[in-house]
C-alpha cells in the first residue's frame, strides 16, 4: 500500500515503540472535527479564564485582554459556550 | 600477567545461589511474590534487605502479576530489576511476559520451574516457562546451582546490552536444582561489579527529557517493532558468547548456547535441558564404557534457539532422543523436540529425530530410564525404523 | 468576580489547607494536549488536563489502559509533555509502585511525583488488587481515578462504578430488567480500610476544588487517591456542551457528595444545603431517560432513595446534619 510504504520502517524507529518527541500529537489539528465553531463577543469578555480551565483539548489560550481560540484543535464541543458567565461565547456553524 | 582471581566454594541451594548472585550484582529493586519452590530465593533476599547487606527497595508485592508490573515500571525508571517465580506465578504473569519484552526492559527473572495445574503440583518440571515460550524473553536452562549462579550473573550483562535490551529468565528445576546443595563457586563481589559495571538505560521515565512509553500502535506500526524484537533476539548470541567469554577470564567456566559430552563421535545423542543432563551424562559414560557410540547434548540457550550450530552438532549423529519435561498437548512434539526437528527441516540434516516426555510433576527419571532413551535411540541409528516419534515415560498403564 | 464556582463560596468549606487559586496565576504551560483523540466535550480529558495545571513538582504519570490513555497516544503521537508510561489494565498501581521504588533506589523520590491515572474500570474493578497492594504498602503516589461510570473505552459497558438503573450495553434498559441492578462500590471507603493519610472525592467541575486536592495529595509523603466524576457526552447520552454542567448537578444533587478523609477523619467540602432534585441531573442524561417511564418509577425513587442514604452516611462521617425527606426502605 503507497501510504504504508512511505512510514519510517523498523531499523530507524526507536525500540519499544517509545516517543521521544513530547507532545507531538500537536501535528494533528483535531479542528477538522467541529461542526459548529465558538465566537467570542470581546466586548463581553472578562477575562475570567472559566472556559480556559475548562477546555477539554486544550484550544483556548489565554490573551492580554480576553482569551483567544485555538481553531487549529477546537472540536467545537460548546463546554465554553455554556459555561461562560457572560454568555460572550456563541456556537455557530461551521463553514 | 594473568590477573589473580580469588573465588572460594559455598555450601548453597540453587535458590540460595540466585538470590546471591542478585546480591552481588546489586540490583536496585526487586520485587517479587513468593510461590513454592521460589521462595527461598525471596526469603533469602529479604533477609540481605533486613540486614543492610544490599541497597536494594524491595517490595513485596501482592501477586505475581504485580510483582513483574512493579519490576517493568522500576526498568523504565532506570532501575537495574530482578524477580522470580514458578508455574502458577509465571501463568499469572503471563501477559506482563509480553509487556516486558515489548517494552524492551532488561529484567533478568529466575524461574523455579513446577508443574502447572491442574491438578495442583508443586513438584518439577517444565510446563511453566514452556507455556510461556513465545513471549520474546531469553530462556536460559541451568543444570546445577552453580550454572544459575553464573547464569544469573550473566544475565545482567547480556539482558541490559544496547544490542539486546530484553528481559531473560534463568530456568532452574525446581526442588531438584532449587532445593539441593552444592558446593557453588562465587566470585567476589569486586570482580562481579567490575564484570557487570552499572546500568546503562537507553531510554526512561525522566522529567528532564520527557518520553512517552506504551503507545497503541495501530497496524500500521505495530509489525515494525515485533521486526526490532525479532532483530534484538538476533543479536543476542554474539552478545551472549562475549559476555561468557568475559566470564570465563575471572571464573574459569566457560559457557555457551549448548554443552556437548562425547557428541563428536556419537551415533545416538539424548538432548535434554536442565538437571536431567546430570543424569544423562552419567548413563551415557556408562553406555560408552560398553563401547556404544552415545552422547549428550544439553541446550543451554533455549531462546533464541541455537539452529544453526545444533544442526552443525548433529550433522554426522544419525538419531537424537530429545527429552521434554512438558507436555504440547495435541502437538506432535513436546516443545524441545519440535525446535530440534524444525532445525532438521531448515538445515537438512539427516538426522532421526523422536521425543520423549518424562519427568512431569516431579516424577524421577531414573537412570534406567534414560538407558532405554539410548538404546531406543541406537536401534534407530542402526536402522530400525522410528515406531512411535512421540511417547511418554515412565507413566503407569 | 472571576474564576469562581457556580455555587459561591459560602457552600464550600474545604480542608483547612485549601486555598482559593486564581486562574490567572495558574502555568500557561500545557502538558496534557492539544492534539489528542478525546471525544469531543470529553470529562476525563479536562480532568487530566486540570490535573497538570496542578501540579508543582515535575512528575511521572503512569496510566492505565482506557479513553484516557488510548486516545492521548496513539503512535507516533503522543499529548503528554512530561514522562508518560501505560502498561496493563490492572497493575497501574504496581508500576506506579516500582517507579517509585526505582526513584528511591536513585535517591530522586523526593524530586518528583508519581501520579497514577485510571479510569472507573482500571481502578474499581480489575485494578482493585493492585491499588490495594500499593496502598496498604504505603508507597509515595498519587491514584487519581477519573470516573465516567462504565467501561467506556470498550463501548460503555458498566463497572463497579455504575449507578443504579444506569443503562449500559452489558446492562441494557430492557423491558424486564431496567438497567443496572446494584450500586456504586464506595472506592474512597475501600482505600480509607487501608489506613493511608488522605482520599477526597472531586468533579471536573470545581476546578479550584480539585487543584487544591491534587496538590495536597501530592505533597504529602505517602499514598493518596482522589476518586473525580468526570461526566461522558457518549456514555452517559447527552449533549458535548453540557460536560461541566452535570459534572455541577451531580454534586448539586448531593448524587456525588465532594468530601475529604484525613487521616480517616471524614470532612465534607461542599455542603449542599440546598439540593436541586436528582431529576435534575438524570433528564439531561440518555442512560437514565428508561427510568422516567411509568413501568419504572419504582426504580427511579429506588435511585433517589439509595442517593439520599449513601448523602446520609456521608453526612454522618463528616459530623454534618442528615436529612430524610425520601421514604424508609422497606
């Protein structure tokens, strides 16, 4: 199979299937997953970073002044949207 | 200048010997869970722990299966491990087997070999590790205490080298090689500090370099590493024939993946593993003195198996007895004898091949008996045809 | 006001270590994710990843086979960024055992934490054995159970952790036998039988709870086990938003009481006066959706009944008033 072939073979991976590169499931953006995508009212924000503790991947980051998404790995759950105190959080659909 | 090594002579038991050799090749944990007739190797370690004759962290675990889970998670911390156990204990652990030599930690692990039930047995014989065969350990044989002494010793240089990185059980018969007492030779423990030196992991659990072990592999990686597995069981024999050199230079015994008494000359040889080689030896010196052509071949290395330098052995031998001590039930061989008629298969040689299963549960193989193994194996080099490849001994109609 | 529970901080009366945490002054630094395979609106997810905000000692995490660990590393990928090992299902506590010791031997012990994850399955049921051998042991780790209820990883098969009258597929909302029949192992009374200083319940939903029971169950010298509810949008059939929500009601409900046990003095940290009713943290829920037929209304005050007592017994340990407002068992 072409896409088999083309996966490192077993005299240059490291034994015991050990990764060594931490954190590199990074390379997969999981924010192919989402159907509907957080936006954020700046206006409504208050910085109180409850969606950011509460973000499962994690895909919020914190900003100066609000926080911002990470589309790259947000799957579009809606934790945020619902927890948020302000409601500055809104689900749309995804284009 | 030849160095001088002093060794001086103990009065131990083959458990005894192992838990001194774990001793002097100060391993950092061990953790282990006694069973009959292991537990006199434990005992005698905890009694090194209790007195501060070793370093070691010592946990007594809960079962066997924790007992090889903790020794896993101490050899990926960096530790340098060792266990033991027997039949029930070793079943337990089965699938920690696996984990182990997947996860590529060079545990050395003793095994009491027993019975496995049921019926409940606590006697020997080789059930246990034959059980477990397939799961990518090194499988040492001793015959004696003195060969799981140095076995034991050995271990740690050839499991823990970057060319190997597997975990390897030394294989001793219970009660017959456990429970009896020799006269062992031991290195001081000087020389066996220098000859295995510290652990140095390839790999680890460290926060200053953070890796992630134990990964799903899906199919389209996980052949990759059963491949390196393959490859590393590979490169043990040359890594086990310089570590017995360099055991030889400061103990003056010699070992290898085989042992062969009058074999060059033989016409009919019994292979076998473990003490039964003793008594083998003994009918076959006999045998010789009544001008038959007879010899012995006992298998030290029994993974990975020595294929190529049996089947050169046994290239002008015209019939081997292979003698098992477990049953393959509904397989046409007991586990030595398929190898040793796999090896006839890929190499070509002519060799008769036929098994005997005797031993099981302890029951005594007699020299008698063996007598009947050569004189069966010398009507077949004479000719006769193989009647019945497969039988067992010594059991009542 | 910012970063605090829903409840307001009258109700909740922590251990008296506990110390309100500013999100703000928590590490930005992730070593748990993005990247990973967790569902979408996943508990155990954030749970893990609040526990790495906790922590404030390098550590080794060891985790059971489970959601958690399956879906966070599936070669070549990994989302942990600190040292990170999975073996078996059932021995996670004996190899959070043996790093411990190999740490010992090294002399590292006191560097860093050992931090065991499993989940309901890994921990209540087929790594019980284990836990209680590393427990009674008394080795320097932390077990942190993140409970979701069932086997879920395989397919939502129930555990020794499932609820009364939760449908699972290995006990289906059938018209016979309406889900689960027996209750919830008391994990935190088992692992207290073992005599170790420190075992506290949590749910992902207060975070600063939680943050401030991963921390003192990692500072103390010796074993400790959090046993953390950590709601599944798949398992348990409600929507992904709704996570930390019913992770919410389900203490609001007193159906999961958050309490402490100190040395086996028992302290609840959230008092409850006022409980919302359980219907409410059942409706939003799939698993519980047979329960609301008339056919098994005797099922549904069976579960109210067994939530009110099993409020009660923590009540009474705790030394805190109890309350019986469901009918007495017959």
């Amino acid at each position: 199979m072409g896409a088999e072939e083309s996966k490192p073979g077993w005299t240059s991976l490291p034994i015991g299937a050990v990764l060594v590169t931490p954190g590199s499931a990074e390379r997969n953006k999981t924010g192919t997953w989402r159907l509907k995508r957080p936006v954020l009212d700046a206006k409504k924000c208050t910085n109180c970073l409850l969606c950011w503790i509460y973000c499962p991947e994690p895909a919020i980051m914190r900003g100066t002044k609000t926080i911002e998404f990470s589309y790259d790995y947000c799957k579009g759950c809606g934790i945020c949207a619902t927890e948020c105190p302000t409601k500055a959080i809104s689900m749309t659909e995804e284009t | 200048m030849a160095r001088v090594i002093s060794q001086k002579i103990v009065g131990m038991n083959g458990n005894e010997a192992v838990a001194f050799a774990a001793k002097q090749a100060r391993v950092d944990v061990v953790a282990a869970y006694p069973i009959t007739p292991q537990t006199i190797m434990v005992e005698r370690f905890s009694d090194y722990v209790a007195n501060g004759e070793v370093d070691t962290q010592f946990i007594c675990v809960e079962s066997e299966h924790s007992a090889l889970s903790a020794c896993v998670g101490s050899s990926l911390a960096g530790s340098r491990v060792f266990t033991a156990t027997s039949s029930q204990g070793l079943a337990l652990m089965h699938e920690v087997l696996y984990l182990a030599s997947g996860l590529r930690t060079p545990i050395v692990m003793a095994v009491a070999n027993r019975a496995l039930s049921a019926p409940i047995n606590i006697h020997n014989d080789h059930s246990d590790m034959m059980g477990s065969r397939d799961c990518g350990w090194i499988q040492i044989y001793a015959e004696n205490a003195q060969e799981a002494y140095d076995w034991t010793l050995q271990a740690f240089k050839i499991a823990e080298d970057h060319d190997v990185l597997l975990p390897m059980t030394v294989n001793l018969d219970g009660f017959t090689i456990s429970h009896a007492m020799e006269g062992v030779t031991v290195l001081e423990d000087g020389e066996v500090s220098k000859l295995l030196g510290k652990r140095q992991p390839k790999y680890g659990l460290d926060p200053d370099n953070p890796m992630t072990f134990g990964a799903l592999t899906l199919p389209d990686y996980y052949s990759e590493f059963k491949r390196q597995q393959v490859d590393a069981m590979d490169k043990a024999p040359p890594v086990i024939e310089a570590v017995a050199d360099e055991f030889k230079k400061v103990s003056g015994r010699q070992y290898s993946d085989v042992s062969c008494f009058n074999v060059e000359d033989a016409e009919a040889v019994v292979i076998c593993m473990g003490s039964i080689a003793g008594t083998a030896r003994t009918v076959a010196a006999r045998l010789r003195k009544q001008g038959k052509r007879v010899g012995v071949m006992k298998v030290w290395q029994y993974r990975p198996f020595p294929t190529r330098r049996i089947a050169e052995l046994l290239s002008k031998v015209k019939c081997v007895g292979v003698i098992d001590r477990a049953v393959s039930f509904g397989a046409p061989y007991g586990a030595l004898c398929s190898d040793i008629a796999s090896t006839k298969v890929q190499t070509g040689i002519q060799t008769k091949v036929f098994n005997v299963i005797c031993g099981l549960g302890g029951r005594d193989v007699k020299p008698a008996d063996i007598e009947q193994v050569f004189e069966k194996a010398l009507r077949c080099a004479g000719g006769e045809p193989l009647d019945m490849p497969t039988s067992l001994l010594g059991v009542r109609q | 006001m910012c970063g605090w529970g829903a409840l307001g901080h009258a109700n909740f009366a922590l251990g008296s270590e506990a110390v309100m945490v500013a999100l703000k002054e928590l590490p930005t630094r992730e070593l748990f994710g993005p990247g990973h395979r967790m569902c979408t609106g996943c508990g155990p997810a954030a749970t893990a990843r609040i526990t790495m905000k906790a922590l404030e000692r390098p550590a080794i995490i060891v985790n059971a086979t489970g959601c958690l660990e399956v879906a966070s590393t599936i070669y070549p990928d990994t989302a942990w960024k600190l040292p990170w090992v999975h073996t078996l299902f059932e021995n996670t506590a004996a190899v959070a055992s043996g790093i411990e010791a190999s740490l010992r031997a090294q002399g590292r012990a006191d560097a860093m934490d050992v931090i065991a994850f499993g989940g309901d399955g890994g921990t209540f049921d087929i790594g019980i054995q284990a836990l209680s051998g590393a427990l009674e042991r008394k080795h320097d780790f932390t077990y942190i159970c993140y409970d979701n209820e069932a086997y879920m990883n395989t397919g939502i098969q129930r555990s020794g952790a499932t609820p009364h009258g939760a449908a699972t597929t290995t006990t289906p909302a059938g018209s016979k036998i309406p889900g689960k029949m027996g209750s919830k192992k008391d994990l935190i009374g088992i692992c207290v039988a073992h005599g170790i200083e420190y075992a506290a319940t949590a749910s992902v939903a207060f975070w600063n709870d939680y943050i401030n029971k991963v921390r003192r169950a990692t500072a103390l010298k010796g074993p400790a086990v959090l046993h953390v509810l950590a709601p599944c949008p798949l398992g348990w059939r409600f929507g992904t938003s709704e996570t930390i929500k019913l992770a919410k009601l389900a203490v609001q409900t007193r159906y999961f009481p958050l309490y402490e046990v100190e040395n086996g003095k028992y302290r609840l940290s959230m008092k409850v006066p006022k409980p919302a009713p359980l219907e409410e943290f059942l409706k939003p829920q799939g698993r519980f959706r047979h329960l609301f037929a008339p056919e098994f209304a005797k099922d549904l005050e069976e579960l109210k009944k067994e939530t009110e007592s099993n409020w009660n017994r923590i009540a009474q340990l705790c030394g805190e008033p109890t309350v019986q407002t469901q009918p007495a068992s017959n």
